[in-house]
C-alpha cells in the first residue's frame, strides 16, 4: 500500500500557516444548525416554528420565527447565552425589548404559551403510556 507519510511522522500538532491553526481546542458552532434543532425539538407543541431565511445567521446568533399555539407571534434569538424574545413579529428585531434569556426552549416556551405547556405534558404522557405498553409486553 503506498501511503503519503508514516505513522510516526502524523503528529497532533496544527499545520504551520493553516487556516485552521486557530480552532485548536475550541468549538465552533454553527447557530443555524442549533436553531433547526430547537425548532425540531418542540415544533408539535407550536402552532409554527422555521429558522428565519431574512434575519442573518452567524456562528454566534440565529434567529428563529415561532407562533405560539394561542396564535402569537415571536422572532427569538439564539445565542450561547441561551434563547429570548427579541420581537412580536416574524423577522424582527425591536431594540427595546428586554426579555430574559432562557436556557433552553422549553423554559422559553413555557413562560409564553400555556398551550404549550399543555402540548409538551400530553405529548410526555403519551411517551410514558407507550413506554409501559412496552415494558408490560
């Protein structure tokens, strides 16, 4: 087998000059990537919910356009810090809104939309229903 290097020549240190020599050791994220998965997570207990296509995304911010159940409308911010409301409108940002952030979607979700909460505990109960089904089998 013809191979470009040995074994004992591969080491773990980053390529002089690389692109890459930054990253070392750290964690990127892609925040669109993170939004598509809140929005999967809890899309069955909200009316609508889609990464926004308008708003940009970066690898530090996402912006995500939910309708709550009740039938309001969000725009939340994804960030490292966790998620908060920053309009009452698809696709906006209103500056002097001051939500709290919350750290995860659930806590987001729970203190907008009742619905919600009662869409999250049925869709768990059924879980559990399913799951001793199962055991009792």
């Amino acid at each position: 087998m013809e191979v470009d290097c040995e074994p004992n020549e591969i080491t773990d240190e980053p390529f002089e000059g690389s692109d890459f020599q930054d990253f070392e050791g750290t964690d990127v994220k892609d925040m669109r990537l993170e939004a598509e998965a809140v929005v999967n997570d809890v899309i069955f207990a909200v009316g609508n919910m889609y990464v926004s296509k308008i708003l940009p995304c970066a690898e530090d911010v996402a912006y995500i356009n939910v309708k709550i159940k009740e039938g309001n409308r969000y725009c939340l911010e994804l960030t490292d810090t966790g998620l908060r409301v920053v309009g009452h409108a698809f696709d906006q940002v209103d500056e002097s809104l001051n939500f709290q952030y919350h750290e995860t979607i659930y806590s987001l979700l729970d203190s907008l939309s009742p619905a919600y909460r009662q869409a999250f505990g049925n869709a768990l109960l059924l879980k559990l229903e399913a799951l001793q089904r199962e055991t009792q089998s």
